[in-house]
C-alpha cells in the first residue's frame, strides 16, 4: 500500500485520492439520477396499466349488458390484454403466461441491481485501498429495498376517486392477468437505504476534509511573513570558510558595491560638468579631483610602481606595487591591482608576485590577461580567470633578463602581437605571448660614444609602429633603438637631460588627416633634472621645447589621448600640471594638489582613453582620480591645425659649445649651471 502519494503539479501540491473520491461520487450520483429515471419509467408504465384497466371496465361493463354470460368476451379481452402487454415490454405474446409475463421485468431490474451491487463494492474495495490513510471505513452498499409500504393513501384515494361509481376490484384478491401485474407494478417503487447513504456521505466527507487539510496547513504557512534567522559567530564562520560560498559571496558583493558606487562617479562627474559651464575661464575647473583608491591590506605603505588604464574600458585601471619599506614574511614583495572607478576601497582583482612589480601592462585584445615586470627579472602572466599568483613566468637563463625588468609594451594586431620588455642592465627582449619561456629576439643595447651599456628606465613605441622605439636611459639620453633590419640597435641618440630620464612618451596621433605627419614624430621625456622636453625625432637630436619651471623631480610624463596639444605631468612635490602647448609653451594651464595637502611624490600617471580622466599613484601607495573639463578633452578640428602651426614654428635648441684647452669642442651635454641657455632658440 502507499498510505502517501503527493504529486507536485504547476500549481501546488495535489493529493490523488482527492481525485479518486471526487470520481466516486460522481459515480454515485450517476447512479441515483439512473435509478429515478428508471422510477419515472415505472410510473409511466403503471399509469397506461391502469388506463388499461379501466377500458377494459368500461368494455366489460358494456358487454355484461350485451352478454349476461360473458365468458367469451372474457376469454377474448384477456387474449388482448395479453397480447398489449406483449407489445408494452416487447415480448413474444405466446411467452406471456399466466404468472412469468408480469414477473420478467422485475427480474430483469432484480439482475441490473446485482451487477450494479457487485460493481459498487468493488469501488468500494478498491477506495478502501487507496485511501488507507483515511480515518473511517466505507460500509458495504446495500441493495434497495422494494415494499408494498411505499403505496401512499395518497394514490389510492386517487384509485379509488377514479373508480367512483364502479366496483373497487384493486383491493380484492387479484384474479386475472391484469389485477397481478397491476399489484405488481405498485411494489417496484423504490425507497433507498436512507442511513446507509447517509454514513456514506459523512465518510467521504470526513476522508475529504481530512485529505484538504495538510494544504490548508500549507497555504497558512505560506501566508505567514518569513522570519529571518540570525546565524551565530561559528555558523557564520563556517558558511564563510566554504570555497563556493565565498566565491559566490565575493561576486555578489563586488556587483552591488559596483552598482552603488557608480552612482556615486556619475553624481561627482555630473556635479564637476556643472561647475565647468559655470566659469569656463577658471583654470581650476580644468582638473578637478575626484576620488582615492587603496586597500589597507594591499597597497598601504607600498609605492606606485606603475598605472594604466584599460586600453576596452574607460573605468577600469591597474596599478602595479613595489615592496613594503617593513615587510612580513608571510606578505608578497610585490602585487597587481585592478581597480573599477566606482569601488573606492575594493579592488576588481589582487595578484601577487614573489618579488617587487616595476611595471604591469593590460593585454591589449584579452581583458582577463595581464603582465608584469618584477624586480628579480622576471616577466609575469596573470590571469583574472585562475589563481592570484601569476600563471606563467620566464625562467632564469642567458638570453632572458637578469636584471630588474623596468619597461614593457605590447605591439602588434590580435592575430601578431609580441611583448616588448626592457631591463636596466640594456637589454631589450621581444617576446612571443604564446610562449614566456625564451625571448625570441634580444638585444643588448649599447652606447656608441662611450660603449656603457644604456640602461633603460622607460620606453615607447611610436603608433602603428612594431620595429622602432625610443628608450630612456639613466644618463639622461633618450635612444632610438631598431629591433629589425641592417643595422639593429642604437641609430639614435637625443642627448639633452642631465640626469636619469623618467618616462618617454610618443605622441599617439598618427592621423595625417590632422596634420599627422609633422606631430607622430614628436616625443616627451621628463627628468630628474626638473624638466621635460619636447623632441621631433625626425628633424633633430635637439629638443624644441624645454619646460623648466619645476622644483622637484619629474617623475612621469603623459601625452593627452585626444587633444594632440595636451598632457600631464606629476612631480615630487605632489602636483598634477596639464599643459595645452596652443594655450601656453611655458607654464601649465591648470595644477591640482591632493585635498590632503600632502606632499607625497607622485610616481606614475595616465589617461584613460577618452581623455575624460587621469590617474595618478603617489610613493604610499594611494592612487587619485582627476577629471578633466569637456572641452579640454574634445577638442575641436583648428585645434590640430593650430597646434601643427606651432610646432613648425619651434626651431630645434642647441646649447652653446665652450672652448678647452685644446681647442676643441667639449661633447654635448646640459650642466646645471646651464639649465638657463637651454632656452636659447638658433
């Protein structure tokens, strides 16, 4: 037996014995609306029996005056009466007799109500089975009753009203063929077993309300209010040591916290536009602050080695990190953070490595890669998709970097694209991204005036281009260096800092709808000799703009994405300069300072790539969110060609040769006490 069988359907929970009662009853019904149709077919057939016998009264009466005798008349109208009764319950009038003609339909009805008995029982058999779990027992049906008692008054008198005026021979004793079956047809009214119908229903209402109830319990749950449950310390901690859970945890707590908080950017850049269109002359609402970012378990107390924005997203930003000045055994020398704009103090992504990071880069076609330069020499892949620490790594051998990697760039299109790394012992290695194992070329860069190794701080690759860079050097030259062809190596030398260069930056237009063809060429370099250059490295060695009004060590240098006369500086002393050379060639036009009033050095800088905003890592490793006006970062179609004009009219600078002892000319070079005839133009 299965005292329990729950379905779940669409709509809820459903019992099946629910069902079964539900057909049961209709299969009751049935047979009460069978057996009153079968009581109206009995009345109607009593009716024309005793329309019958009273013609037949009427003709015998007639007769009697005829015929005093009156037997053949009799004998003749009982043979008709015969013969209609034949008719009436189709049958073969020779088969009427005397005593099995009245009697054939009650024992056809007697053997219909067996069979409906038996039938009957077995339904009942087969419920008590299935509803086992019911709580009263169906009782066996019994059959129907059939007595003369349930002849009403009612019906004789009507008999009796109707014979008026003629011999009453019903409630004599019958004594023909006509008077039994007439006596016969009054006992086939049905009375049903009243209690027993009544027990019946009353257990079929009882196994009902008793199946309804576990879903009334239900649905009052339902409606019930949920009531939240406060886990305790150790449950919560237990919940939280389960690697899916915090995985899961993670991602939906960095969504929301992402949601909230770029709300919060869009509200500050909205607010920045409005104080913009309100003094469009002010030079303080040309850079605006915006924000800090750092994590305290990361980031406090480690310098910014490095940022830059993703080359497929305007909102997200890296930030490379050095080693602690009081580290820990237990903590990474080095990290690499992936930070969104709208999350102050929880970055998108950690990675770490065993030793400090000089400089990360985002891969360029795959937004889950990243690399990174390390202090030991290595080069680093991480990716978002596995674990923190970095998925591959180049080996120690001789044609790879022994040396701290200081600078790297990824050149190329989707289907070919090599890393470019350079160290600072002067040797630049060509990487393909497929293989980290050997460089597939290295070249080992030297100075052709003094034969010292250049040891390259900073380099950068002109647009589009795959086999010339420029590479800044600690002797404060600036080195055009060819990876391919005839001559491989040094070509160039751009000698005009006096101390190590910080950062080479090509200019990014190569458009020569814009007048590309004169500003591709032009490259910046700052210095810790407080200044930053302009150089066009096609006309000359010498630079065509030295910008000296700093007071601190240069440290980074960016050209602005979008307007071609724009870029940033960052310094020692904390600012943040943005120069538009068709505004201003000796000063910037706008310099913003933390809120904080700190004087921390800012190490590294860069834009994202629709110019709206920059940012800027400082050596305690605090990164800050700056946002430019709109117009400064749309700049308008005379803007390029005003800024062409300019530099055609910037004639190279040349410092003066003094004499030796010799007669000859000393090599060139800046000295600080010369630092004023740089500006001297020839």
């Amino acid at each position: 037996l299965k005292p329990w069988i729950i379905a779940r359907g669409s709509k809820g929970w459903s019992f099946p014995w629910v069902a079964m009662v539900a057909a049961l009853e209709a299969e009751v019904e049935a047979l009460r609306r069978e057996r009153e149709e079968k009581i109206k077919l009995i009345a109607e057939k009593k009716k024309e029996v005793e329309e019958l016998r009273k013609r037949r009264l009427e003709r015998a009466e007639r007769r009697e005056h005829l015929d005093p005798a009156g037997r053949p008349a009799s004998k003749d109208l009982g043979r008709n009466v015969d013969s209609l009764l034949a008719e009436i319950l189709g049958t073969d009038a020779t088969d009427v007799g005397l005593e099995a003609s009245p009697l054939q339909p009650l024992q056809e009805l007697a053997a219909s109500r067996a069979s409906a008995t038996h039938r009957d029982s077995n339904r009942t058999a087969l419920l008590h089975t299935e509803l086992s779990v019911a709580s009263a027992a169906f009782e066996p049906h019994e059959t129907d009753v059939y007595e003369r008692s349930v002849q009403t008054d009612q019906e004789k008198a009507s008999d009796g009203d109707a014979m008026e005026g003629t011999p009453n021979r019903s409630t004599s004793q019958p004594n023909n063929v006509l008077q039994k079956m007439a006596e016969r047809v009054r006992q086939r009214a049905v009375r049903p077993d009243e209690a027993a119908m009544q027990q019946r229903s009353g257990v079929l209402k009882r196994t009902v309300e008793n199946l309804e109830a576990p879903e009334a319990d239900l649905e009052a749950e339902s409606r019930q209010p949920a009531r939240a449950v406060e886990l305790s310390s150790e449950e919560k901690e237990s919940l939280l040591s389960q690697p899916d859970f915090k995985r899961f945890f993670d991602r939906a707590t960095l969504m929301v916290e992402r949601a909230l908080g770029q709300d919060t950017w869009d509200r500050v850049v909205d607010l920045g536009e409005d104080a913009g269109d309100s003094g469009e002359n002010s030079s303080s609402n040309l850079l605006r602050y915006a924000d800090d970012y750092i994590e305290e378990r990361w980031t406090s107390g480690r310098p910014v080695t490095d940022v830059e924005f993703s080359p497929l997203s305007s909102e997200i930003f890296l930030a490379a990190y050095g080693q602690r000045s009081n580290p820990t055994l237990s903590e990474p020398d080095g990290c690499m953070l992936v930070w969104n704009l709208a999350m102050r103090q929880r970055p998108e992504a950690t990675f770490t490595c065993q030793s400090a990071v000089l400089t990360a880069r985002f891969h360029r076609f795959n937004p889950a890669l990243f690399f990174g330069g390390t202090y030991s020499g290595g080069v680093v892949l991480w990716d978002a998709r596995a674990k923190a620490s970095p998925v591959l790594r180049t080996p120690l051998s001789a044609k790879g970097h022994a040396h701290p990697v200081q600078a790297m760039q990824q050149v190329g299109t989707q289907n070919a694209t090599n890393l470019v790394t350079a160290s600072n012992d002067g040797r630049l290695c060509v990487w393909s991204l497929s293989m980290l194992s050997l460089p597939q070329e290295t070249l080992d860069l030297k100075n052709e005036t003094n034969r010292r190794d250049v040891a390259v701080t900073s380099l950068s690759f002109p647009d589009s281009e795959t086999n010339v860079l420029y590479v800044g050097a600690e002797d404060g030259v600036v080195c055009q260096v060819t990876i391919h062809g005839s001559k491989v190596g040094v070509t160039e030398l751009y000698d005009g800092h006096d101390g190590p260069v910080t950062a080479v930056d090509m200019h990014p237009h190569s458009n020569a709808g814009h007048g590309g063809e004169l500003i591709s060429d032009l490259a910046l370099s700052s210095s810790f000799d407080w200044s930053v250059k302009l150089w066009s490295v096609k006309r000359s060695q010498w630079p065509v703009l030295v910008l000296d009004c700093f007071e601190d060590y240069v440290y980074d240098v960016r050209w602005h994405p979008v307007n071609p006369a724009a870029f940033a500086t960052v310094d020692g002393e904390g600012h943040v300069d943005l120069w538009n050379l068709n505004r201003n060639l000796e000063s910037p036009v706008a310099r913003c300072e933390h809120p904080s009033q700190g004087k921390l050095a800012l190490n590294r800088c860069h834009w994202s790539h629709d110019g709206r905003k920059i940012v800027v890592g400082d050596s305690e490793g605090l990164l800050s969110a700056f946002v430019l006006e709109k117009g400064v970062a749309q700049p308008r179609s005379e803007d390029f060609q005003q800024f062409q004009e300019r530099i055609r009219q910037l004639p190279p600078i040349v410092p003066k040769a003094r004499d030796t002892s010799f007669g000859a000319l000393e090599p060139r070079h800046y000295g600080a006490s010369s630092r004023a005839t740089m500006d001297v133009r020839h």
